[in-house]
C-alpha cells in the first residue's frame, strides 16, 4: 500500500517544527482500513489548504489546494485497542517544493479518471491509500512536476527494502558486520541511525559498506548555512584517506546546527577472502578518548563460538591499546576499568531486518573475557574453550555499551588522533575491516552528560548527512520504481 495522510494547514503548521528534528509521526487510521504491509510502504503527507490558506504560514500555500508536503516510510504498524490501528512514518523528509494537486497545474489533472478517482478516495477524511498501479501512475506524475523528488523517492525505498544477506557468501558476511559497526556508532553519538541504513550491494565485493550507502537528500541550504556557520567550514579530519593507495576508503559525515559532528571512515585493504573480520573504533575528540569493538560471529544455529590460537593471538594485540592510555587526572578521565577493547560475539536473525537494526550480541570488555576463559563456565565437553549465551552469565547488550561509551565511562585516556590514524591503519592493514568513527563537538563532560541523559527527541538539532567524497546525485540518476 501507498498511504495518503491529510492534514489542514493549521495542523501542518504546528507540527512541521518537530518533524524536522524527529523525522517521525506517527497517525491513527480510520477503523477497517487495510493494513497490510503489502506494496511500496510509502506515505504521502498532504496539506489541505483550502479552509484556512492564511494559517500555514508559508508561501508556497498562498492559494487554496491541497499539495503533497512531506514524503516518508512506514516502518510500524500499531494496533490501538481491539479495533484502532495506527502507522508510524519514519523517517520522514519534506518535499524540496510542495507539488500540487489541485487546479490546472496539479498533478490529479495529469491522471486518469481511474486513477484520479483513487486518489480522492484516499484523500477523503485523514488517511487513506492507493494500489500499486495508482502509484506507479502518481509517482510518474510527481516526478514530472518535481524531478528533484527522485533521491528522495530512491533513499525511502532503500530503508524500506532492506538488503537478504547470504551468510554463506564472504562479502555478505563482511558487509553484515561493518553496518552494524555503522549502526552502533549512530547508538554511542545520539545521531539518526537512518543516515547509515539505505543501502546496495556496492559492484566490487572488496568496497567497504559505505561504498554502497545510497546518499541522503540532503537541502543544500541546511548544509551550507546552518551547519557550516556553527563548525566554521572545516572540513573532514580524514579526507586525505580517500587517496589511500593500499586500501578503499569511504567517508560519511553527520553534522547537526549544535555545532556536533561524527565523521565515519570505512576501510578495507585487503581482499575479502583474507579479512581477519571487523573493528569498530569510536574516538571522542574533545576527551581523546577511543573504544574498540571487534566482532566474533556465533553459530547460527547453537550460538556458540569456539575459541581458538587466532583469538587468542587477537586478544593480546588488543591488550596493547592500554599503553596507548594515560592515568586519569581529572574527574571527566575516570574510567569504570582500563578497558578500551571488547568483543562482540553477534548473531543475525534467520529473517529481513531493517538496516538500522543492530544484531543480538554479547558485549565483553577484554579483562572479563580472559577471566572467562580461565572459569570451567566456558569450558567444553572435549576440554575446549566456548562463548555463548548458556556459558557466559553475565555480559552487555547494546544499549549498556552505549550508555556507558556515551557517558565516557569507558574508553582510553588522553589518545590522540595521530595514535588513531596510526592504530586504525594498521588494523586495516593486518587484515581487518575498520569502521571508524570519529566525535568532534565543542561540549564541556558536563554539557555531554546532560544531552545523554536528555531523552526528548522534540529538543534535538537538526542533522544533515553527506559523503564528502561522493556529491549528492542528479535526479535523472535515480533509478524508476
């Protein structure tokens, strides 16, 4: 299903603010309405201003019509009671132009009579939808009156679809890990994870995951007025990376109008086949501080990873990064222990997740992993070692590494970012896929704290993200849906 959501302008009016920062709404369906999660999944959201075209308080509504504003996914849907449903569209972005639908110039004019006459049906009332067919017909008529929605239509239907991985297939594999390596740097920065979700199989089977991120649309004006005045123009810290000969890079960045920003660098210098598996290396500048994650997989089907010598050797290069820490000094350098590197042992569900969702897994800082492999707890029937979800009682999921990784409870003391680029490229060089992210911000531990602690998405920034390697694509680029 397409949906159609109506609002007046006044109730346009009071919530495009939040939409901005949140990108998600979430709206009640009229009692029978199918919702079933058949067809494109999109939603259109439409401005009625023919009542009251003087309370929207924007321009492009100074005539009377109604005009498709926003354009979003619907990701959930919600039952209410034992009858009302609801959707929750996100994310969501608005239209670089609202496109019209009524009039001479409107789009509904462009459409048959079969067509236009499902379309008004969808906009009865505040919600409806349309079959495939129509919205093959609507999307074509969009895209005449507004090619420049194409990247908007291209980046939705890549969150919507996520990409089977083969766990048979080595690449795959790779790939699986280096976005959730992605994913949780959106988790310990508190920025959209949306912004690292769409995504392709990028052609080469050696490209690190973000060579097959399907770019963002982004409104030029957001990144050059409201977040290049707060960062003052400077560019990625890593950008000379790009012209690495040795190895493929690809660098995304986030930015937000607080002035934060999280540049994420992808790397990969050896061929698939040989990779050692996946590092996630995530540095807060302002406190120089830097954790590793290094991913083990579990057995799909027993969840188990048997430890063997390459572990073991692993575990000790790691252990190394301590010296690369000071002793704490001042109160924000305290520390839960002098652990910087864990290890993640992941599993991925037998099923289509989202791209933004994490997977299931045990997070274990180094010290307690050797302590482990020590206790009978992870000894097997045949005297070998094993981790899984039976042996281990106690370990982290995701959302207590990032508390504590947010809260600069964890992580090397007084790194800097030439030890960083030093220690990230060798990881890569030895084999393994790195997915480095790198935290710059102006915030004092104390302004940290509190935005950690401040759960209201309403009183977020905005964000914009792009690659600075790779410019925003034409429309004409955009492949047909």
């Amino acid at each position: 299903m397409t949906y159609i959501v109506t609002l007046t302008s006044v109730q346009m009016a009071k919530n495009e603010d939040d939409w901005l920062i949140t990108q998600r709404f979430t709206k009640g369906l009229p009692t029978g309405l199918d919702t079933s999660e058949s067809g494109t999944r999109l939603a259109l959201l439409v401005c009625d201003n023919r009542s009251h075209p003087s309370n929207s308080g924007r321009r492009e509504f100074s005539e009377h019509g109604r005009f498709v504003t926003w354009i979003g996914s619907v990701q959930r849907f919600n039952t209410v009671g034992p009858v009302d449903s609801s959707i929750t569209i996100e994310p969501m972005r608005r239209c670089p132009k609202p496109v019209p639908l009524d009039g001479s110039d409107g789009i509904l004019a462009s459409l048959s009579s079969t067509h236009r006459a499902h379309v008004e049906r969808a906009l009865t009332g505040s919600a409806g939808h349309i079959g495939r067919r129509t919205w093959q017909a609507l999307h074509e008529a969009i895209l005449r009156y507004s090619p420049e929605l194409a990247p908007y239509i291209e980046w939705l239907f890549a969150n919507l679809n996520p990409v089977v991985f083969d766990e048979e297939d080595p690449a795959d594999k790779a790939w699986q890990e280096q976005r959730d390596a992605a994913q949780l740097l959106t988790r310990v920065t508190d920025f959209p994870h949306s912004a690292l979700s769409a995504w392709r199989r990028p052609a080469s089977r050696d490209a690190p995951y973000l060579a097959g991120l399907v770019p963002e649309p982004v409104e030029n004006s957001l990144i050059d007025h409201d977040v290049r005045v707060g960062l003052g123009g400077d560019g990625p810290r890593f950008d000379d990376w790009l012209g690495l000969g040795d190895a493929r890079c690809d660098i995304h960045v986030l930015e937000d109008t607080d002035g934060r920003r999280l540049e994420v660098v992808n790397v990969n210098a050896t061929p698939v086949e040989s990779r050692l598996g996946t590092d996630m290396i995530y540095y807060h500048h302002p406190t120089h501080s830097f954790v590793l994650v290094q991913y083990k997989r579990l057995g799909s089907r027993d969840k188990e990873y048997r430890v063997n010598k390459q572990l073991l050797d692993q575990m000790d290069r790691l252990e190394s990064v301590s010296k690369l820490s000071s002793d704490s000094v001042h109160p924000h350098e305290w520390r839960l222990s002098r652990d910087a590197c864990f290890l993640k042992f992941a599993h991925w569900r037998d099923r289509a997740t989202t791209n933004s969702e994490l997977a299931p897994g045990m997070y274990i800082p180094l010290s307690y992993a050797r302590i482990l492999l020590n206790d009978d707890c992870t000894r097997g029937s045949r005297g070998g070692r094993l981790f899984s979800y039976k042996r281990v009682e106690r370990y982290l999921v995701g959302s207590d590494f990032a508390e504590l990784v947010k809260l600069g409870l964890v992580g090397t003391v007084g790194t800097s970012v030439e030890q960083l680029r030093d220690f990230s490229l060798e990881r890569a060089r030895e084999g393994y896929s790195v997915v480095l992210g790198v935290e710059t911000s102006e915030e004092t531990p104390r302004e940290r704290a509190t935005r950690v602690r401040q759960r209201s998405a309403k009183k977020r920034p905005k964000v914009v993200s792009y690659s600075p390697s790779a410019p925003q694509r034409q429309a004409s680029d955009a492949p047909d849906f």
